[in-house]
C-alpha cells in the first residue's frame, strides 16, 4: 500500500455474518463495520444492504481525508476469476452472480472479490504470523476447513480462480461422506466438528478446558486431529516445499494442544530435509485477517 491518503475497504462476507473495515495506506484499520448476513431474504436484499454499509465506510473515508482507490471482498466458496460465485454453500442465494461486477456499477470503484481463505491467508502473509515468509499455507480451522496458499510471495488462485482448496485433499479414500460429494475429505477430521467427535461429543470449548486439566480423552482427540492435519500438510510440503504454515480460524485458540502431534507427522512424513525448515505458527489477526486481505487484494489487483 502506497499513498498516505488513499485507503481500501476490505469486506468479509460469511453465512452468518457481514463484516467490513476501511483500512489506510499503512495497513491500519480506520472505520469497520459489522451486522448479520441475512442471506437468507435472498440476493436482493442482501447486495442493497452490502451497497448501503460500502457508501458508510466511504462517507468514513471523506471524514478521515482519506480517498478510496478500491474494495476487495471474501467470499466463502468457489469464486471465479471474474469475480463470479460459482458455488457458495453457505452464501447459495447469491450463486452464478457477479459480486464485483454488480457492485462496481453501483458505487463505481474497482471491486474485487476472491475466496474468504485466500484473502484470510493473504492478510496472515502480509500483516500477521506469515509476515517475511515467501511461500506458506494458511489454515483455518472453524465449522470447516479453509485454506490459502502464498506462493514466491504472491497469493496462488489457480487457472479458474479455484486453487487451496486443502480440506477437500481426500485422507481415507472410503472415509466419512463430504457434503461436496466426495468421501474422506480432510475436512471431515479436521474441524470443530471432527474435534467433537473425536471428544465424544463434547464442544471444542469443552475439550480445551478438559485437555488443559489433563483429560486423557480430550487429549487424544487433540492429537488425533493433529495428526490428520499433519498428514495433509506432509503431502502438502512434499509437493511444494514451503516455508511455514500457519494455523487459523476459531479452533486455532488450541494450537498448542494440536501442535506436537502436527510437527511429530511432519517429521514422520515428510523428508526431513523439508520438515526441518518449516515453520509452524499460530495466526496473530483473529477476525482481522479477512479484512486486512481484502483490503490488501484491492491495493495490489491491477
């Protein structure tokens, strides 16, 4: 980011919540906003109540002296590199639309949009725990399992505009069914919800506190996520040699319980002359890293 008066705004749009930041030059936040998605009034409403909250924080711009030169959003799913919605779960009433394009003619600024992960990773890359890491993962364990991969510096999205999708890698070819259709995706043993499971039954809230207390069962479903995450990861860096990854997203409060078993499958199986330079690290932006990554993908898209 470049120019003391120009400022981005950055949009994180979720299934359950629609948050936005304007962010200055220096990567700061300035004004931020934060209401429920409601997507489920449909794409209508939704886009005129996303317009109305963008011309807030512009208002809050002109306040602040500061000029907006674009917005970048993120949006859970599948997303184009048009800045088309080719498959949301969570935002379905808003497949097959043009978020940028439609958005763009209303408020008449370059908008963007990209995978809510990619723009999560592209923050921790550039403001949080990736910081001076040329090429890491960024995972984010939540209700799923999302992911953004920074190659030589720069976020990789693949040539549709589809690439990280990490919690769909499959892990047991005839595991547990995936709601995208396949079986044994990563994503259904390393989640909040794989965490449970594995604790029988118990909220990951419940299960840290039992784990930290020395709980012998609530340990072992640590480690066991931890050490499928850690066999997703080998394959990972085998392939493409990384620096770090980081770990993210609400599940991430428990990064030391999972930590050990994550490095130990690491060491197991991976070559050790890649396991031995990787940095594992637990995510510092919290709720800000989509903001921050938005706004970063607005200053650096051309």
């Amino acid at each position: 980011m470049a120019n003391s008066d120009r400022a981005y705004i950055g949009i994180d749009i979720g299934g359950t919540n629609l948050r936005g930041a304007l962010v200055n030059a220096e990567g700061v936040i300035v004004s931020r906003f934060r209401t429920e998605s409601a997507i489920v009034h449909g794409a209508a409403p939704f886009l005129k109540r996303l317009e109305l909250h963008i011309r807030e924080m512009l208002a809050a711009a002109c306040n602040a002296s500061l000029e907006v030169a674009a917005v970048g959003m993120g949006i859970p799913g599948l997303i184009d590199r048009c800045g088309t919605i080719r498959s949301s779960v969570n935002m379905q009433p808003l497949d097959g639309v043009n978020l940028a394009q439609i958005l763009s003619e209303r408020i008449g600024l370059k908008v963007h949009c990209g995978n809510d992960a990619n723009l999560i990773a592209l923050g921790e890359a550039r403001a949080g725990a990736g910081h001076g890491l040329s090429s890491l993962m960024v995972v984010t364990i939540g209700t799923g399992l999302g992911s953004g991969l920074i190659l030589d510096g720069q976020l990789w999205n693949g040539s549709g505009g589809f690439a990280a999708e990490f919690g769909h890698l499959t892990l047991e070819p005839d595991g547990w069914p995936c709601p995208c259709g396949n079986r044994g995706c990563l994503e259904q043993y390393v989640s909040a919800s794989a965490l449970s499971r594995y604790g029988g039954g118990s909220t990951p809230e419940e299960l840290a506190r039992a784990a930290q207390r020395g709980d012998q069962t609530a340990l072992l479903a640590f480690e066991r996520m931890g050490e499928c995450l850690g066999t997703g990861l080998a394959s990972l860096l085998n392939l493409l040699n990384l620096e770090g990854i980081v770990i993210g997203g609400g599940v991430s409060a428990s990064f030391d319980l999972m930590a050990p078993a994550i490095q130990r499958t690491l060491y197991t199986r991976t070559f050790p002359q890649i396991s031995a330079g990787v940095q594992l690290r637990k995510s510092l932006l919290g709720d800000d890293a989509g903001l921050l990554g938005g706004a970063m993908l607005a200053a650096e898209m051309k």
